[in-house]
C-alpha cells in the first residue's frame, strides 16, 4: 500500500493526534531512512512527508504480520459468528465517532 505525499498535519487529523507529536516522529522516521521531508513548494513553512522504499518495506511487513494474527486469532470463529463480531465493532467504531 502507498499512501503518497502528505503533511504533518493531515497525519495528526487522520490518527487524531498531536502536530507536535507527528513531527516529532516524523523527525525520528527521517533519521532511520523511512520517509523523506521536503519543504512544500506552495507554502514554505510546512513540510511534505513521503515514505521511502525501506519505510513502505517495514510498513508491509508490519500489516502482513498484523494481517496474519487476525487469521489466527478468527479462526475458530464460523461465518455467522464474524460477522456478528464485525456488526458489534462497527457499533463501537461509530460510537468512538473517530473521523
């Protein structure tokens, strides 16, 4: 999955964070070569974040593995029983009312 360009900030609204902590971050994820910073050319004082080719590795192998634990921990639930179990989140999800 590539998620493109974006700023610190529409990060820190999609995971309803803190700015300051996304750059932070940010900073951190650029020192180990998992994404690039580079000024915005249509607003010099914020900054666009990319992922790297090492950083969409790492992100990849972190969802297979998250993937592969959901399997495991559903496998002994029947269909009927999944989605009862995906009806009950969803509730939960909209009660959270996270954007």
């Amino acid at each position: 999955m590539v998620l493109g360009e974006s700023s610190s900030s529409r990060i820190a609204d999609a995971a309803a964070s803190d700015g300051a902590e996304v750059s932070r971050a940010a900073k951190e994820l650029e020192r180990k070569g998992l994404i690039t910073r580079r000024k915005n050319p249509e607003n010099r004082t914020k900054l666009i974040l990319a992922i790297t080719k090492k950083g969409q590795a790492l992100y990849d192998r972190a969802r297979n593995s998250r993937l592969e634990y959901f399997q495991w921990l559903l496998q002994d639930l029947d269909s009927a029983e999944k989605a009862a179990l995906d009806a009950a989140l969803l509730k939960l999800v909209q009660r959270v009312d996270i954007p």
